[in-house]
C-alpha cells in the first residue's frame, strides 16, 4: 500500500511527464519556440484533463518546475 507522500510523488511524476509529452508535442508548431502565456493554458488544460486531476494542482506542479 503507497502512504500519501508516495501518491504525492507519483502524481506529480505523471503531471510532469504529462507536460513534457504536451510541450514536445506543440514546440514545433509554435512561433517563438517556447509556450506563451496562452499557450500555456491550454496545454494545462490538457495535461488535468489526462491525469485526472485539477487545472490547480498541474499549475502548482509544473509551475514550480518550468515556471
């Protein structure tokens, strides 16, 4: 059984991976090589959407990452 720092860690792995696979996936086809702001919230979107969890907690997670 995972205690709840492991489901913690685990969710925030999968949020991440999530978001690599998003900004590898859209990099190329935006203008200035990096996600703007509204870029960014919808790639958000995206990434809650497939890990089934709040657009919050992927700002949480991946803002402190990628700021």
């Amino acid at each position: 059984m995972l205690d709840q720092d492991q489901i913690v860690a685990f969710a925030r792995d999968e949020i991440l991976a999530a978001w690599a696979r998003i900004v590898a996936a859209t990099l190329p086809h935006l203008p200035f090589g990096k996600p703007l702001a509204v870029d960014r919230i919808g790639m958000v979107r995206r990434v809650a959407q497939e890990c089934g969890c709040t657009v919050d907690q992927v700002h949480e997670v991946v803002g402190a990452e990628h700021g």
